[in-house]
C-alpha cells in the first residue's frame, strides 16, 4: 500500500513539473555569423528575452534581463570558463 502511495504521488509530481514546464515556453534561437566568428543565441520565456549570448572568437558575453531591462551582464573573455559579473 505504502508503494503504491509513492508511486502515486512521484506520478502526479512528474505530471505537474511537465506541465509547468510546458506553460513557461522557453524557446532558444540561435544565429551564426561564421564569416564574422559571430553567434548570438537568445533565450525566449514565451514572447520576451530573457536572456542573449553572444560568442565572437574565443570571447562570451552573456546578459539577462526581466521586463526588457538587462539586470545583469558578464564575460568570459579569457575562455577559461570562468564568467566575470558586469552588474
């Protein structure tokens, strides 16, 4: 009985966390600009921007923003992984 109540409840929290998933609509759309060693990739909650990376060369600049304000900007300008907050 006990199993089947875990059972139970681990489905209904799988089926929940899918669903809210699925209703925050988070898309990515990436552009590439080989000639420039440009890519500009953009990550949409449903409508707005909530986040850009670009990558030019070696060098990664990311950018965050809420309500179309950017709150937070940082760069990995050594390619060493390791991002340097802007804010």
């Amino acid at each position: 009985m006990r199993t089947c109540a875990l059972i139970l409840v681990g489905g209904i929290v799988l089926l929940v966390a899918a669903c809210a998933v699925e209703q925050l609509q988070i898309t990515r759309k990436k552009q590439s600009y080989p000639e420039k060693q440009l890519s500009v990739e953009r990550t949409y909650r449903g409508k707005q921007c909530i986040a850009i990376e670009i990558t030019e060369g070696s060098r990664r600049t990311r950018a965050f923003s809420i309500n179309s304000k950017t709150v937070m900007a940082e760069s990995d300008e050594d390619n060493d992984w390791f991002f340097c907050n802007h804010s």
